[in-house]
C-alpha cells in the first residue's frame, strides 16, 4: 500500500514564528487550509469543479493537534488521504512533518454542497464517477486510522 502522498511542502519563515519562538497557531491552520484546498484539487473536487459543477465542499468539523513544536527553518511536508466519505460527506486527515516525525494532525469533516446565486447553499450527493474516484483514492491509503482519529476534545465533567 502506498504512503499518502505529500501535497504541501515548505520551510518556516520568521513572520510565521510567535513571541514563544515557534510556529503560531494560526500559521498551522493556515498550512492545513492551503494543503486541503491543493488536496481538493488533485482529487477533482477543488476550484475547477465548483466552476463546472456549482457545487463544492463546505467544512462543517475540523481540529488541528499539535504534538511537537515547529522552530524557524524548519522544513515541513504535509500528506493527506481519505479516511472515510459517503455519499455526501468527505472525511480526511493530514499530517506535518518534520525530519520524518509527525508535527501536527488535522482531521477535517466536509460536506458535499450546491451552491445556488439566490439563496443559500444546499446539501448534495457526489455523482457516480466521483464516489467511485473517491473510492480507488480511499482504497489506495486504506491503513489503520493513527489513534487520534476521531478522539473526543476536552476535560471530563465532573
């Protein structure tokens, strides 16, 4: 089975470094949205299908996990696959790394829309030939989901 394949690569520059000296948390969600948005295109569902089509993927649930620190220099990579999708929803995951050794995860939950010029976007079904390419593109990175997939946010309530 092959890895995810990198769709992002890039060095940390000075203006994407806090007043802690490291990676500020928006600069990663701003990576993350430039890898999805490249992602969405390789897999022919991005900006040239919502010309074609009027419809396009909205996220409706996203969370990033940071689990080692980014300093200036470092060179960054970020894979992405398919987790899961059904008929109308897309579930993928990313990955940053640095020097072989995973970052920071973003898992991402989106929706398939239609968006119409009068009135509010709605909910669509993918066609045939693009749940069937969504299908081989899932297939091809079919492993076991890493650990923090789908793992609850917060404290426990007492």
């Amino acid at each position: 089975m092959a890895p995810p394949p990198t769709i992002l690569e890039l060095t940390v520059t000075p203006d994407m470094i806090d007043y802690n000296g490291h990676l500020t948390e928006p600069v990663y969600y701003r990576i993350f949205t430039d890898a999805m948005t490249k992602f969405l295109e390789d897999i022919e569902i991005g900006s040239t299908h919502r010309l074609q089509t009027g419809r396009t993927v909205y996220s409706v649930e996203g969370r990033i996990l940071f689990f080692r620190e980014v300093k200036e220099g470092a060179a960054l990579s970020v894979t992405g696959r398919i987790l899961a999708f059904d008929g109308k929803r897309l579930h993928t995951c990313f990955e940053m790394s640095h020097a072989g050794a995973r970052i920071s995860a973003y898992e991402n939950v989106s929706l398939y829309v239609e968006q119409k010029p009068d009135s509010a976007p709605s909910v669509a079904t993918f066609d045939a030939a693009t749940q069937a390419r969504l299908e081989r593109l899932r297939a091809d990175h079919d492993e076991e989901w890493p650990a923090f997939i789908g793992r609850p946010t917060g404290l426990s309530r007492r």
